[in-house]
C-alpha cells in the first residue's frame, strides 16, 4: 500500500479540509537528527511544531531536552503546563509577559529570555520593577553568526543581534552582572546561512556551488569567532548553556568543542524547503488535504482552499507543494488561491469531485496557524487526534 493509500484509508470518515502527521516519518525524522547530533542534545524549536500534545510526544524520545520558544506570552504558557528549561531565542517587548515572568519563581526557574543590547536590559528591568515578589530573570545572549566577507561587501545570514566580537559579547555580559536581579545564563549564535539554505537546489547547479562555498567558509570562520565569543563571555558569567545550529547544520555544529547543544524543530516535519540538503533526507511528515471541489478541463481540478503560503521572501518556493498524486503543479497564473486552486497535470485526469490532493507546506509549523487539529496516522489508522496551538485558542503570532 503506498503513502497516498494509506492516508487516504486513515483519513476516510475526516472531511477536508484537514492536517495530518504521519507518526513514522516523525520518528524516522526524530532518530536521524539525534544521530546527527551525535550525543549533543537536541532543544526543540517549538515554531517548527507548535503543538503542546506534539512538543511533549518529542521531548519524551531519547535525544531530545529544552524548548526553543518563540515568544515570551507562550513559554508561560508552556511552563504553566509543566514544560521545563524554556529558552526564548527571541527579544521580547511585551511588557505585561515580563512583568508575569518576574512574579511568577518557577517560570523564572524555567525560562531563559534572549537579549543583544544594553536597550534590552533597560527595557527588561523597566518591565520587571512593578513585580512583587520580583524573581531573577534568566538571560541569553544572541551573537551575530552570519557571514560577512570583503570588508563588508558580502554577508549571508540573517539581520539580527549587533553583538558579533568577543569583546561586545564579554562588555554586554558584564553589564548584566552589573544589574541586579538579572543574570546571564546562556549564549546562541544561529547559522542561518549555514542551517536554513539548502546547497542541492534542484537545477541550479552554480547556485549550488556558491551556496557550498559560501558554506564551508562561513562554518570555518564561525568555528574559531564563536569559540573566542564563548570563552570571552565564560569569563565574565558561568554560562549553563551555548547553543547553535539547527536542522540543516546539525552535524556541523556539533563537531564545535564552545556548543553544548543545537536546535532543531523543521527536521521533525521535513516541509518541503528541506529537500534541498546533500548531508541528510528525511520524511515528509506534516501534511494536509484539499478536496477536489471542480474539474475544469480534463487536465485540471480544483481544490477547496489551499493558499497557505510560508513567511520569508515572497516566491514560488514559499508556496505549498501538491504532493499526492504526484504529478500535479499549479496553474501559473493563479497559483494557491485564497478560497479555490487549480491544479493541472495529468494526474488531474484520474481524480473525481471528492477526491483528496494532499500537499507538504513549504515551511515547518507554520501550517498549524491555519488548522486547530493534527490526526496522527501510523500505518493506515489514526491513533490520535490532538489539537494545535490554535486548536488550544493559542496564537502568540
């Protein structure tokens, strides 16, 4: 029985539209990323999954310790479900979030608040000063991992921390020790040129060539800053944690003596953007149906739904991926619709009103803000239905 069969039999008395997550290709996903890891633990970033039920099925396999958080207003949430060892790789700016940290001593026990500037620290402690009882607040620092080459020419990574020096790292670290009641706890530094870029992109082979070079350059530079950073930071504060990576550097990073753990969250769901990596191949794990609502022409159907499109630069790869049939592509002049999306190809031919189509989302997560329920199919039975973040009326962005 192939995959289409046997979703299409788990999923029999559902009405699409609905998201699924095949239990297998999750744990296939799951085992081969703490291989990669190669004994280092695994925080979970709870973006790529945002499913509590999930998050907690995850950190219960062997491999796996921490949260990755997106936003402050949901690590509370977590904490006050009993999830433990919380970082927020985020900045905050929620002042109410902050004050409920500070009053609250086993969130504070719990969760880690990421900041880059001495702006943060004024903002954090102006946010905490009202709290009664007032708890430390745990505090990570964020170092620029991109890739800047030319005299500032050329940089691939991502525009978020200032902090980049060992010598910015050390100075912020010993204006929070400065500060009463805040300390500084751990340190990140995330790759996202490294991690986040696939270096196999199908048919571009110059492209591919560049991404690899730009790679292997970046991972060099990075495995002596970051070592200098860390050391630096370590003689000003008693780090508990430095972490880095993420699902497409894993193996890489780990290899560096200054981390003592990575980050993973899209290497659960493997969303289509990961398909273009040469160092590992998962499973497609996360997907959802569309019913076929019309037919067209002959080559062509129409689905109910379906304009789910990624976050990051606007284009086709952001789109979701008509998976199952194979064979099926979007129209070019109308793409994924709001409300309707055509799709043509000739397996459009053999589908009927009724029919399902199922896609992969681009990114990891992301696909949970549109559904309140993910159905966990083993083998060709649901076993669990269990609900999203927004299916436990939680939406944090």
């Amino acid at each position: 029985m192939d995959d289409r069969q046997r979703y299409d039999r788990a999923t029999a008395a559902l009405e699409p539209p609905f998201a699924a997550v095949d239990l297998a290709a999750l744990r296939a996903n799951a085992a081969d990323l703490v291989r990669r890891a190669a004994g280092k633990p695994i925080r979970v970033a709870s973006k790529s999954v945002r499913s509590r039920p999930l998050l907690e099925r995850i950190l219960a396999m062997d491999g796996f310790r921490g949260v990755m958080a997106y936003t402050l207003p949901e690590a509370l949430w977590l904490a006050s479900h009993g999830f433990t060892d919380i970082l927020v790789a985020y900045p905050t700016a929620d002042r109410h979030a902050l004050a409920a940290l500070a009053g609250d001593a086993r969130a504070a026990r719990e969760i880690t608040v990421t900041v880059d500037s001495p702006a943060h620290l004024d903002f954090v402690e102006a946010a905490v000063a009202g709290a009664h009882p007032r708890s430390e607040i745990r505090l990570c620092l964020d170092i620029d991992a991109s890739y800047v080459a030319f005299g500032g020419r050329f940089r691939a990574g991502v525009l978020r921390s200032p902090v980049r020096e060992p010598e910015e790292a050390a100075d912020l670290a010993a204006a929070v020790a400065k500060r009463p009641g805040l300390r500084l706890t751990g340190l990140m530094a995330y790759e996202a040129q490294i991690a986040g870029v696939g270096d196999d992109p199908p048919g571009r082979t110059l492209y591919a060539r560049a991404v690899r070079l730009m790679q292997a350059r970046s991972a060099r530079e990075l495995v002596l800053r970051r070592g200098r950073v860390v050391n630096a930071v370590r003689r000003v504060a008693d780090l508990e944690f430095v972490n880095g990576g993420g699902t497409g550097s894993i193996e890489r990073t780990v290899r560096e003596k200054a981390v003592t753990e990575v980050a993973a969250g899209s290497g659960f769901f493997h969303p289509r953007l990961f398909d273009f990596y040469r160092r590992f191949t998962g499973r497609p794990a996360a997907l959802f149906a569309l019913p076929v609502v019309r037919r067209p022409a002959p080559d062509t159907v129409t689905v109910l739904g379906g304009g789910y499109p990624a976050s990051g630069a606007a284009g086709p790869s952001r789109l979701p991926q008509p998976y199952l049939p194979a064979g099926l592509r979007y129209a070019p002049d109308e793409g994924a619709g709001e409300v309707q999306t055509p799709l043509i190809g000739q397996a459009a031919e053999d589908l009927r009103i009724g029919d399902r189509v199922w896609f992969r989302h681009a990114k990891a997560g992301e696909l949970c803000e549109r559904f309140d329920t993910l159905h966990l199919i083993d083998g060709d039975t649901i076993v669990e239905s269990i609900p999203t973040y927004r299916g436990e009326a939680q939406t944090f962005l």
